[in-house]
C-alpha cells in the first residue's frame, strides 16, 4: 500500500527531516510512528499526500510513485488518503454535517450521494444526534470525531492520523482510538503519528520509530519504548 | 466542473465581496476610478485615431506642370496620372483659376498682386490619393511623367502632424498599459483579502482533495464580479463625460469636432468592460496561484 524506498528530505532552510528511509507498509496495516519531535513522523505524512516532495528516494501509494503524479492527479490521490489532526481543522461557521459534507462537496459528489453518505459516517462516530451543531458546541473528543467522519467519508484506503489524540484526555483519546480500530477493521490502513504511550503500548499495533530522520525500530506488535 | 458546482463557487465569490465589504469598498472605488481614467484613454486613442485617419484623407497632392504646355499636352499628363493605381481623382487647376483661388484667399487685401504683372502660378492637377498610398513614393512616381515639374503634398508639415499624432498614441497606449498593470494589482489585493480570510477552507479544501481549479473558481468569480462592475461604473461616467466634453468642444472648437458617440461608443465601452473583467480574472488567479504556491 505504502512503500518508501530510500527516501530522504531536506527542507530549502538545509533542515534534515528523513534520510533514507526503507519502510513497506501493507493494506490494512496499522501503523504507529514514535519518536521525538522533529524526529521526521510528520514529514513522513506530508510525503504521502504529496504535501511535500521527497529529495532523495521514492514514495510509491497504492501502486504509484507520488512524486510523478500529474498536477490533476494529486487530488485524486488525496481522496484515497485521508488525514487527522491533532488540531482537528474544521471550519468554525460550518455545521457538523457541513463540515463532513464539505469533504464531499469538492470532489463533486452529487447532493443526493450526500445526503446519503454523511448521516451514515455521522453514525459511525456515534454523533449523528449533533449534525447540526457548531465545532465549538462540541467537546474535543466530539470535534475529532468530526474530523475522522470528515476524513473517511470518501472510504480512503489509508488513513493518517497526526497526533489526534494530542489535545485529548485520557478517556477520550481511548474512545478515538477504538474508533481508529474500528476504521482499520473495514479495511483501511492507517498510520498514527503519536507520543501518547499508554496508548500504542495498550493497542499492541507494529511500531515505527524514527529519531533524527531515521528510521531506527520497527516492529510488529511494538511498545513505545524499547 | 459540473453546472451545479459552478453555480455554487459563483456565489461564494460574491459572499467573498460581501464578507470583505468594508476593506473592499475603497479598493473598488480605486478599481473604478483607475477605469475610468482607462476609458478616457481609449475613447482619447479613438479620437486620435480618427484625427489621423482624417489627415491622411485629406492629403492631396499638387502636380505643377511645366511652363509652356499645349492644353493637348496638358490633358495627356492628365490622363498619365489618372492611370496610376494610387490615384483616386486627380482635378485639373488652370493657372488663371490658381491665381482667382490665391486672390480670394487674400480677400481684402487685394493690393499684394498690384506688385505681380503677371500671373506667376502655373498650371497643376490637385490629386486625391487612395486610402493607404505612400505619398512620397506617388509623388517620385508622379515627377516621372513627362510634363510635370513638380509634386508636392506638404512633406513636413503631414510628416510632423502623423509624428506628433502616432507619438502622443504611442503615450496613451504605454499609460494604459501601465494602468491596466495597476488596476490589476489592485484586484490582486482585494482578491488577497479574501483568500487570506478563507486561508483555513482553502488548506482543509487542498486537505480533503479539492482541485486547484475548484479552490481558484471562487475566487476568479469575485475577481470578474470586481472587474466587471468596476468597468461598467466605468463606463457611465466615461459615458457623461464624453457628452458633456462633446458639447463644450463643438461649442468652442467646432473645427475639432470629437467623434459621435454613436460611432464607436459600444466598441470603446465594451472594450473597457471586457478589460476590467479580464483584469478582474488574471488580478486574482494570480492571488490566489501565489498563496497555493506558498
């Protein structure tokens, strides 16, 4: 599904973020990337959807190397991927059902598809009762969920999550996580940028630490630390 | 992008006018202004073009004949000039009527020819090109027939007016290029304003798999809207003060009269809408291709 191949990245300000990093995620995997900050987990992300360009070495999702994607293709690309943050990114004046709508609304998918699309991932994360509220009315739990329903409405293949849990508490980050778990059983891969060791040590998922752009452990059923 | 989705960005751009209203309002008023400014050019480049187009149709070359010509020989020459392609009318002035046309031209003061004892102009032809002839080269080709002395068409004089007319054009058509450049820097900010408001929708809408041409639809919309109103603005009150120029110029100049407004006012108009609104489009696909490249 997601393969690096000797990938490096070196930011225009000299900063290196990854250095050759091999790393073959398969369908339906899931992924835990630890390590400090500035470690290269979010520019591991960024490489996925195309945010950023590697310097040095292919991407290869779902079969094709991002790098070469035409500039009508990215896109594309990024409906198969959806992505999570730890700041949940929703607009402020729309709705719930807007925002995950919203999603929707640029690939141009009709109303009628809609309409039938968003009650049933509003569902999914349990918050069909507020599609009609505010991103500030809800709790930071409730608004995250937004953000995964708005992020896996497309059905993507590959999920990434960058520190969703980061702005959580306990209980709450548990109850995202389950969801995450629950996204992963029907089929989506997903890949977790996190410092929260309670919980990549409770999920018992493959972890992959990075520290200094490399990759340095990688391990099937890891904990957080060694 | 389907009807629906065109429909839909189309009025978020005016949302984006409205949302940026207050701010926007003094650019707008700039924007009209600036076309307005470019309006006059252009109906001012009409008129130019127009003087010019006048002079040169008014042209006419005098072919003096040599002295001592039989009437015979006279009308021959005549008939060698009527020949030539360039020629659209060539009028035959005897001496004598030279000489009445020079006296009423002194009217008044007739005392001038009591000094002359005898008639010193010669015979000539007056002769009307056609439109677009070189006159220099007619004029070579003109000498050349057997019995001319002379042809003439006031070189320096035509030759100063076109290069003062072709000139001052020149000048119109650099300030007009260089406010068009300037009214879409202006587009180019009020469009930033917008963008910069919607700066977090446009990175979740890049996020989510939106296309560039989705994310710039919006915006190029609001950038036409601006544009297009601004020079429709424009327009009217180029509009009322050509009618009332033209009123005060046929009042105090009447022998420089200024081209009808019917003539090429739609033309002229059109233009400057269609401009404002291309300016209003190029001002913000440039804005808003700038905060995607950052």
């Amino acid at each position: 599904m997601i393969q690096f191949h000797k990938v490096s990245k070196v930011y225009p300000n000299g900063a290196l973020a990854l250095l050759k990093v091999d790393l073959h995620i398969p369908p339906v995997d899931f992924v835990f990337l630890v390590g400090p900050s500035g470690a290269g987990k979010s520019t591991l992300m960024k490489l996925i959807i195309r945010q950023e360009l590697p310097s040095e070495g292919q991407v290869v999702v779902n079969g094709k190397n991002v790098a070469r994607l035409r500039k009508s293709e990215i896109p594309l690309l990024r409906r198969k991927v959806g992505v999570i943050f730890q700041d949940f990114k929703l607009l402020p004046d729309r709705t719930v059902w807007e925002n995950v709508a919203f999603a929707l609304e640029v690939a141009e998918v009709s109303p009628r598809e809609i309409r039938k699309r968003v009650p049933a991932i509003l569902q999914l994360v349990g918050l069909e009762h507020k599609a009609s509220a505010l991103p500030g009315e809800l709790s930071g739990g409730e608004q995250q969920r937004v953000s995964l329903a708005r992020a896996v409405v497309h059905n993507p293949l590959v999920l990434l999550a960058d520190e969703p849990t980061g702005n959580l508490d306990p209980a709450t980050s548990l109850e995202i996580m389950e969801l995450l778990e629950r996204i992963n059983l029907r089929g989506t891969t997903v890949v977790m940028a996190t410092h929260n060791r309670e919980i990549v040590d409770r999920m018992k998922k493959r972890v992959v630490a990075l520290e200094g752009g490399r990759v340095v452990r990688d391990e099937q059923k890891g904990r957080y630390g060694r | 992008m389907k009807i629906r989705t065109v429909l839909r960005l189309a009025w978020q751009g005016l949302a984006g006018l409205w949302r940026t209203r207050f701010l926007g309002t003094a650019a707008f008023t700039t924007i009209v202004l600036a076309l307005m400014v470019m309006g006059i050019f252009l109906v001012f480049l009409a008129n130019l073009s127009h003087l010019a187009q006048g002079l040169e149709e008014r042209v006419q070359l005098r072919v003096f004949l040599a002295d001592g010509l039989s009437p015979e020989a006279m009308a021959k020459v005549g008939e060698q000039i009527r020949t030539l392609p360039e020629v659209e009318r060539a009028t035959f002035v005897s001496r004598s009527e030279a000489l009445e046309r020079l006296k009423r031209q002194f009217a008044g003061r007739e005392e001038v020819f009591e000094l002359v004892e005898e008639n010193p102009l010669p015979d000539s032809y007056v002769v009307q090109p056609a439109p677009g002839t070189d006159w220099a080269k007619l004029s070579r080709a003109l000498e050349q027939i057997e019995g001319v002395e002379r042809a003439t068409y006031g070189e320096e004089i035509v030759r100063r007016a076109l290069l003062f007319l072709r000139m001052t054009t020149a000048a119109t058509l650099a300030a007009a290029a260089f406010l068009a450049v300037a009214i879409t820097f202006i587009i180019m900010n009020v469009i930033r304003l917008t963008v910069y408001a919607r700066r977090r929708e446009i990175e979740i809408m890049r996020l989510v798999g939106a296309s560039d041409s989705y994310i710039h639809f919006p915006f190029l919309c609001e950038g036409f809207f601006l544009g297009f109103c601004g020079a429709l603005l424009a327009a009217l009150g180029v509009d009322r003060a050509y009618l009332w120029l033209s009123e005060q110029m046929s009042r105090s100049i009447p022998f420089l009269p200024l081209l009808g407004r019917d003539a090429f006012w739609l033309q002229a108009m059109s233009a400057l809408i269609g401009l404002g609104a291309l300016m209003g489009v190029v001002g913000s696909y440039l804005s808003v291709k700038r905060f995607l490249r950052a």
